[in-house]
C-alpha cells in the first residue's frame, strides 16, 4: 500500500532530508587517498549524530554499518572495513538518515582525487540519468515513467542498469511501496504518481555488463565482469506540479533535536 504523507509528515522529511544531504555532501569531502572505509563510516556516524540523526540503515536487516560504502565494482550496500581508498578509484556512498521518525536517503558516487576519463563520464551518466528521472515525477504519471527515463538515458549512453535492485517508497521505513525499476519491467500495473508520494530514487549503473552478484559477507553487491559502477540517489516528493527534493541541504534544521 502506498501511503501519501500529510503536510506534517512532509515537513518532517525535509528535516531528515536535509540532514542525510548535508551528511552526504560531509562525508564525500572526507574521502581522501588513504583513508579507510571505517573511517569515513566513522566519521559519517558522527556527523548523524551531530545534528540529531540517527542513521537508518545501522542495524536494518543486521546491516552492521552507519552508511553503504562501494568501492569502484562494488554497486551498493559495500560493508566499512580497514581498506583504505586510493587515488582513481571511486566511491558510493549511501546515507539513510532517521530524523523526526523520518527518513531521508541520498546516494552520491566520488573519484578519489580523480579517475579515468570513462569512468568520470559513466558517472557523469548516471547522475544525469537521476534528473531525468526524477523530471518524470509528476502528478498522473506512471511510475514506470520514471523508469524509462532512466533507462533511455543509461543505454543510449552504452552502459548497463543494474535490475537486482531498485528504487522505492521512503518515509517512515526505509522501503515503502512502491518500488521503482531502473528500467520498463514490462509490468501493466504501474501505479500513478499521486502528490504526496515521497519517493527514492537511485540509479545504479555498470560500466560493463548489467550483471551482479552478492559476496559472501551476504551484504556487499558487485558488478561480475569487475568493472566499475556508480549509484546516485535522491528522496523526492510528488507535489501538484514539479516534483522536490527533499534531500537538500537547505531543508538542514535550524536546531538539531533528538530523532
């Protein structure tokens, strides 16, 4: 069932969006050649609870980890460990935050000090194919066309969307219906987008070939062929007219408070 959030509820999800930006934005400026994937958990579990937050995704499932850390082919959910990054390669992070009793979820992909050129414009890709995603979440459209728009924008650039895996409904859980396919799954009951859906949506995209497989650590999702892959998320609610972004950093609150 999708539930559409109320004015209240809305205001509280920009509060924990605001939070889950700023932390994201903090914690892919921390990342630096050398620097171990704990340690920008670490770090990211502080700034959460510096303004308030308590992260989502510790303890959900038995995730052991404050956010998702994926290094180069690793596409999401990668577990913090003592591996430290190093120069070319290029990071996912993943931050869910709970604030208010709400939940704000953003994803961002960064090159360590730079990468190589193709990468940097599968990233680029990517990133981009978000935008036109989420240009698609208007009143009376269909869920599938967020899809589309995502998919027309990854392939017609030669790289491959990760199908495992997909967006979906945020707001006092983590999941929520309905979920959102990176690509048109063919299904002839896509729901309509209606205002006050609020929404994650997060393209994963591989360099090479679409498929992926989980290590063994049962967490840690990889692109199967090696090669890199980027992810880019953002919570957005349905409104009227234009859809927005509540994961921002202006929706940051004034006055952190106890989540």
């Amino acid at each position: 069932m999708i539930h559409l959030k109320k004015d209240h509820e809305i205001a509280a999800m920009r509060l924990a969006g605001g939070v889950s930006s700023t932390v994201l934005r903090e914690a892919a400026a921390f990342v630096q050649p050398g620097i171990s994937t704990l340690e920008i958990d670490q770090y990211a579990g502080e700034r959460i609870s510096h303004y308030g937050g308590k992260s989502a995704f510790l303890g959900y499932r038995n995730y052991p980890c404050q956010i998702c850390i994926s290094v180069n082919e690793e596409v999401v959910h990668g577990l913090a460990s003592g591996r430290c990054v190093q120069f070319g390669d290029i990071v996912s992070l993943d931050v869910g935050v709970r604030y208010d009793g709400y939940i704000g979820d953003n994803a961002t992909t960064v090159a360590v000090g730079g990468c190589d050129p193709a990468v940097q414009r599968m990233m680029e890709v990517t990133e981009k194919s978000l935008y036109e995603g989420l240009g698609q979440a208007l009143p009376g459209n269909k869920v599938v066309d967020i899809s589309r728009a995502i998919q027309s924008c990854v392939e017609a650039n030669g790289y491959s969307i990760v199908r495992e895996f997909v967006g979906h409904g945020v707001g006092k859980k983590v999941h929520e219906d309905p979920q959102i396919a990176n690509f048109d799954d063919g299904s002839r009951r896509s729901p309509v987008l209606k205002p006050g859906m609020t929404l994650a949506i997060e393209p994963m995209v591989n360099l090479g070939q679409r498929h992926v497989e989980v290590l063994e650590d049962d967490w840690t999702v990889v692109a199967r062929d090696g090669l890199p892959s980027a992810h880019y998320e953002h919570t957005i609610l349905v409104t009227d007219g234009e859809p927005e972004i509540l994961t921002c950093p202006e929706n940051l609150p004034s006055e952190p408070r106890e989540s």
